[in-house]
C-alpha cells in the first residue's frame, strides 16, 4: 500500500473547488452509512438530505469528479464510495502523528475513525518526560525530543497538534521542517506556516459561541414573540458564521 509521502490527492490540478472538497467527506460518510445497509442506489435529493446540503449543490460537486449518475435510477453507492476516497486519497495509507498528549491528545488517539478512513496513528508525542513510553491506545509515547526522527522514521505528511497554545507554533515549526505538509490544528492559536503546507484548524470552543449566539437570539426571539413585537435580535447574519457556499465549516481554516 502507497504511503502519504509518495502521492497527493490531485483535488486542486483538477480544479475542484475548496468549498466542494469541505464537502466531499460529508457525502462520503451519507455514502458509506447507505453501503452498510447494502443500498445499491440513491437519488441526488436521498443523498444530499443525508449530507445536509441542497440537491443542486450534490449535482455540481458531483460534475467536478465526472460523475453525472443516471437518470430514473441515481447514483451507484460503491461507485461513489471509491470515487470519492480516491479523489480525497483515501485509497492509500497516511500516517499520522500527535503531539500533545493531555485529554485531548489522548481522546484523538483512541478515536476508531481514524483507520476506517485511511489514517494510521504512527506516533504519538509529548513534551513531558513522565509521559515517555506511557502506552496510550496501545501505542507507547514518545518524547518530543526525537519527533524530527520519528517523522522521518514514519514517513509522516499529516501531523496533529493538540498541544497548549503556548507551545503550538513552536510544535508546528519543527514538524514543517522535519517534512510534515498538512497539520490539523486543535490548538487555541493561529499557525503561521510557509507556503506550501496546509493547516486546518478546530476550535471547540468558537463553535460552542456560535451555538451561544443561537441560543440566545432563539431566547430573544421567544420573548419578543411572547410580548407581541419584533425579535429583538436581528435574523442570523450569512457571513458571520457560513461557509463559501452559506454551508457552516466543519473546520476552520487557520
């Protein structure tokens, strides 16, 4: 099996657009769940209700990977499921390490959806010397000391930082410059990165504001309703909290 260093997904030569990528594993996922239950087919309207997205949007994501699927009959499931883990290299092995093994760390590393979907969890690595060769997952830590060797070791392309925000730009500069190219950031920091390398970055607690927001214009909305006057916050803004397409991210760009 090809590892993450011999090969990259061709998404953007092939102009796929990044909105549409942010997609393609909401839709693999619907897919995936209906090949489970041995469903052959799915409509556009099945498949776009399961991903949480509009129809017209499923077809024109769909036209970027050449597939049109028929009409009267839909699109074939295992089809789909290939074709959008080849598109997303999904086909392949891609290593992976952590660094940061606090609860976060440690809830990442004993997550079972990382192998299912094409991520082996090579390494596992800490700043503190009590954590060395404590096994997490079934996998013994490793001091950061020798996380240059370790990637080198591994071959590893996609490194995880879920280390305090103190620390992280420090952690994604050695890991940028021991090889890694993609970093999915947990840190509560912005990453400056060269070009080149791809970060993405999840903020647990951005999103709990977000929902705070709701929450609280359903709070006003509701008392305003109960007087008999307008809402008393104003309808939720499109570009505050929506994606490219006014899809909420699953992610957010650092």
């Amino acid at each position: 099996m090809a590892t993450g260093r011999t090969h990259r997904p061709a998404t953007r030569s092939r102009g796929i657009p990044e909105a549409t990528v942010a997609r393609l594993p909401l839709y693999l996922r619907a897919l995936t769940a209906l090949s489970e239950r041995s469903v052959p087919t799915v409509s556009s309207e099945e498949l776009a209700a399961a991903a949480g997205v509009n129809s017209a949007k499923l077809r024109k994501d769909f036209s970027y990977l050449g597939s049109y699927g028929t009409r009267g009959v839909g699109y074939d499931v295992e089809y789909l499921v290939y074709q959008i883990s080849r598109e997303l290299g999904l086909t392949q092995d891609w290593p992976v390490v952590i660094v940061g093994i606090g609860n976060l760390g440690a809830a990442l590393a004993n997550y079972g959806g990382f192998a299912s979907r094409g991520f082996r969890v090579a390494a596992l690595i800490d700043a503190d010397p009590a954590m060395a060769g404590k096994p997490v997952a079934g996998i013994p830590v490793q001091h950061s000391d020798d996380l240059e060797k370790i990637i080198q070791d591994n071959g590893v392309s996609i490194g995880v930082i879920a280390t305090p925000a103190g620390a992280a730009q420090a952690v994604c500069e050695r890991l940028v410059a021991a090889g890694v190219t993609s970093i999915l950031n947990f840190a509560p920091t912005v990453l400056s990165v060269p070009d080149g390398v791809d970060v993405r970055k999840v903020d647990l607690s951005i999103e709990l504001q977000i929902l705070a927001f709701h929450e609280q214009r359903k709070a006003g909305e509701e008392a305003a309703a109960s007087d008999g006057g307008a809402p008393a916050v104003a309808a939720r803004s499109e570009s505050a909290d929506q994606g490219p397409d006014g899809d909420l991210p699953a992610v957010m760009p650092a």
